[in-house]
C-alpha cells in the first residue's frame, strides 16, 4: 500500500472535527516539547513530547471516534498522515462536519 492509497481511509478515520482538534493539539504540543527538549539537551522530554502528542490522539479515537487509531497498523504512514492532516486543519480545507 502505498502513502497515497492509504491517506483517504486515514482522513475519514477522523471525520469529527473534534478528533482532529485533538490530534492538531496534541501534534503541535509534541513538537514544542520536543523543541524545547532538543534545545535544552533533555532527551528525556523526547518520551514527554510522544506522549503529548499519541495520547490525546489515540483518546479522540476511543471516545470520538469509537474507532481503533491507524498508527497501530501504520505507524509511519499514521504519522505522516497526521502532519497531513494538521497542514490541512490549519488551513481550513477539511470539513468541519463529521
């Protein structure tokens, strides 16, 4: 399977806006963690910054979205989808309906 073949099921795995609220979050939380960690030679914020940015994610799956994260089968293209889908949040190009 191939990126492209994949990113569709992954985007509809998040259909309700509030999944992606959470996923956009938990990203963005990750990677100021992760900077910050990275800055302040703190290898240990590495585990933080993973934390921050999977939990509220595979949550939003569980509760929201009653479906089980893509990141379980996938977990590169997952993660890649994940970038994809929060480039698109931010600019306002996913619906914003479930």
């Amino acid at each position: 399977m191939t990126f492209e073949e994949f990113l569709p099921d992954y985007l509809a795995a998040h259909s309700n806006p509030n999944t992606r609220i959470a996923h956009a979050a938990g990203t963005l939380t990750g990677l100021g963690i992760a900077a910050y960690g990275l800055l302040k030679r703190k290898p240990k914020l590495l585990l933080v910054a993973l934390a921050a940015g999977y939990v509220p994610a595979w949550l939003s799956h569980w509760v929201i979205e009653g479906n089980q994260p893509k990141t379980f089968g996938y977990p590169l293209y997952s993660l890649r989808g994940d970038f994809v889908m929060l480039g698109r949040t931010l600019r306002g190009q996913l619906s914003n309906t479930g």
